[in-house]
C-alpha cells in the first residue's frame, strides 16, 4: 500500500495523465469492434446477411483474438508498452477503416477475423500496464475508470453510429460503409500519439520527479516481492487462471451477447426507427459507466473482489433471463437488458484485481493474456448463439435466456474462489 503525501501525489499524476489516455484508446477499440451492431441495421438487408451468417461474421474476430492475446502480452512485457500498442492501434484501424470494403458473406468473414487478429492483446496488455503503475488497493478504481471506454463507446458510438447511417449515399457510398470508415480512421491517429505520450514503465515518466519515480517504483517492487514466483508455463496451466478464464467467459458471454444484438433486438420488439433504437441502447450503457466507476471504488476500499464481482453478475443474468419470457410488455424486456448490461460493466473493474492477486511478472503477463483469451471464447460464441437461436425459434428470446443463465453460473464459480488480495 502506498503512503505519504510524494506516493499519493504520484498516483494522483499517473491516474490524470495515463488513465483517461488509455480509455480513449480503448473507446475507439471497442467502437472498431462492436459498431458492427449499428451497421447491422442497414447492412443485412443490402448483403443479404442471414442472422446466423451475421452472428458468425460477428464471432469470427474472437477467434484471431483469442489466439494470439497470451503471446502479445508476453512480448509487451519484453519490449515495453509505448512501441507495441502503437503497433495494435495503428494496424487495426487500418482493418477497421477497411470494413468499408465489405462485399457479401466470404469478405465479411475474412475483414472480421483480420480485425481480430490487429486487435489481440491490447485490452489484455492495458490491464498489464495499469499493473505497472497502480497498486493493489488502488486498481479495481483505476480499471473501472479505464473501462468506463466499454459502455461510453455503446452509449455514445451507438447514436454517433445512427446518424452515420444518415449519410447514405453521401459520395456513392452506403451510411454504413461511412461508419467503419470515419470510426476507424482515429485510432490509426491515436496509435501515432502513443509513440510520445505513453511511458512504458514509471521510471520513464518524464511528468514525475525523480521522488515520485521512486516512490511508485518501490511500492510496486515491495508487492512483487510478497508474491511467490511462478514459471510462466505453469501460470499458463494453473487451475486459478482457467477458472478465472472461465467466469471472464460468463461476463463476456453477457457483453457481446447484449452488444452485438440489442439494437436489432429493441429495432424487432419495439418498432421504433434507427435513431431511437440507438439511442435506448446508449441508455444502459451510459448508466453502466456510472456503476463501473462507483462499484470498483467500493470494492478497493472493502477489500473483497470475488463478493463484488458475483453479486452483479447474477443479478444482471437472473434479470434478464426472467424478462425474456415477459414477451408481451417489451418495455420489461428492455429493463432486463438494461439491468443484465449494467450488472456486466459492474463485475469488470472487480474481477480485473483477480488474476494479479497470485501471479507477478512474466507470469502475470501470461496469465492475464490466458484469462482473456478463454474469456473471449464468448466473443465467438455469444453472438453466434443468438443468431443461431434465433434462426431456430424465431424470436431472440432463448438465446437471451441462456445468456443470463451463464452469467449466473459464473458468479456461482467465482464464488468458489478463494483468492486474496
């Protein structure tokens, strides 16, 4: 824990000077990723997309992603922070420009799983890097406001999204081609910008005395040192970190279930054009950025991470698994999405000081990439799934069912968990 007016004096520094930096870039990583669900509302029809064809597209960056976000995050830690998410923000925002160029069913397949592979190990090399700087007591805080990119980029891209579909046929080409353009174009600028404005450890932050440097430096040194040392491969194994992995699962399996569909699910269920659709889906999200910052606070000062990373987890899923039966009061259903997409945004900055409670240095590199990785499995599979229910029972009301009974089961699981701070 770090004490004394230089200590507090140098987080206050790091926390204005990286945390709002890193939440824009992963606001534009999350917009690249999942403005995917605006586009759907004009793009389907003009490609001919099916609901399982577009939830397959939908999934297919998970799979590039979950591959490579172990290895990422171990060179990261070899090579520094600054050099190689610059490299992950300029290529995927080429790819993500790119979508622009989609054709029919085999270049939407082929486009997505690009941008997932461009894209592999940034969020998983972000929650490394906060490591680097913020100690324990003082991270659940740090990653709620880093992840507050999350529901900001729906809240916000998902409007900024409906007025993109305005400009169709500006210049020839469709509104939805205009949204991957003009949303992929700044995270190439940002990825330039993070050659000169991020450190990669804080004995490299010009912005802090040489008292400062020090005082972050040993704090984080003293916490290390209390940890056991753990060779990366068995990190990679343990049976910590796939459980971790596989509640990451339950809660991501509620993001992008939710994420990629909502607007066409509240678009089917309520009628309303493509600009209120957005704007009801920015509604949960904007309340969910609220309760990120808010829960993870709670959580540093009461210390006890597994309580406040299951408790909105099943919440949220048992919600919306009783209002998807409530088919015949739409606006009930949309409470329950809303209440399943705020309990996800809550669980994040808790569940996030998990896997740094056990593991250090390369090994946490490895186990944070692992954890993400399994957790990303739901990526694939969650938007898939909808589709694929859907296309079966013709409503999207089971595949939200067994979204929340997922997310309840991994709030069971980390209730099994004994890992202390």
């Amino acid at each position: 824990m770090i004490s004394g007016v230089v200590g507090e004096r140098a987080l206050a520094r790091a926390t204005w000077r990286l945390v709002p930096l890193m939440a824009v870039c992963y606001f534009f990583a999350y917009l690249d990723r999942t403005n995917l669900s605006v586009a759907a509302l004009t793009m389907n029809k003009q490609l001919g997309l099916s609901p399982t064809a577009y939830g397959l597209g939908a999934g297919l960056l998970f799979v590039g992603y979950v591959l490579l976000d172990a290895p990422s995050n171990l060179i990261m830690h070899r090579v520094g922070a600054r050099v190689w998410m610059a490299r992950i923000m300029i290529v995927w925002g080429i790819v993500a420009a790119a979508c622009a160029a989609i054709q029919g069913e085999v270049s939407f397949y082929v486009l997505r799983f690009l941008l997932g592979v461009a894209e592999a190990g940034f969020f998983p090399g972000m929650i490394l890097y906060l490591g680097y700087w913020f100690p324990a007591a003082r991270r659940a805080t740090v990653v709620g406001l880093f992840m507050t990119a999350v529901p900001l980029s729906t809240a916000i891209g998902a409007p900024l999204g409906g007025l993109l579909l305005g400009l169709d046929g500006v210049g020839g080409l469709a509104g939805w081609r205009w949204l991957f353009l003009l949303e992929g174009l700044p995270s190439i600028l940002l990825g330039l910008a993070l050659l000169w404005l991020l450190p990669n450890r804080p004995a490299d932050a010009r912005w802090l005395s040489a008292e400062e440097r020090s005082s972050i430096t040993a704090t984080l040194a003293a916490e290390q040192s209390a940890m056991p040392e753990m060779p990366v491969r068995r990190a990679v194994l343990h049976p910590r970190v796939i459980a971790l992995g596989l509640v990451y699962f339950a809660i991501t399996f509620g993001l992008y279930g939710l994420g990629f569909w909502m607007p066409t699910i509240l678009k089917t269920s309520l009628g309303f054009g493509n600009l209120a659709v957005t704007l009801l889906t920015a509604v949960p999200y904007a309340i969910g950025a609220v309760a990120m910052v808010w829960w993870g606070r709670r959580c540093d000062r009461n210390g006890r991470p597994v309580l406040y990373t299951l408790a909105p987890m099943a919440a949220g899923g048992a919600l919306l698994a009783v209002s998807a039966f409530l088919t015949s009061a739409p606006w009930l259903g949309y409470l329950g999405l809303c209440a399943c997409a705020i309990g996800v945004m809550a669980a994040f900055p808790c569940f996030w000081t998990l896997p740094s409670a056990f593991l250090s240095g390369a090994a946490v590199a490895a186990g944070i990439g692992v954890v993400n990785s399994i957790g990303n499995i739901s990526g694939f599979l969650g938007p898939y799934w909808v589709g694929w229910m859907t296309d079966l029972f013709g409503s999207s009301q089971w595949g939200l069912v067994t979204i929340g009974l997922v997310m309840v089961a991994g709030a069971v699981l980390v209730s099994r968990l004994r890992t202390a701070r």
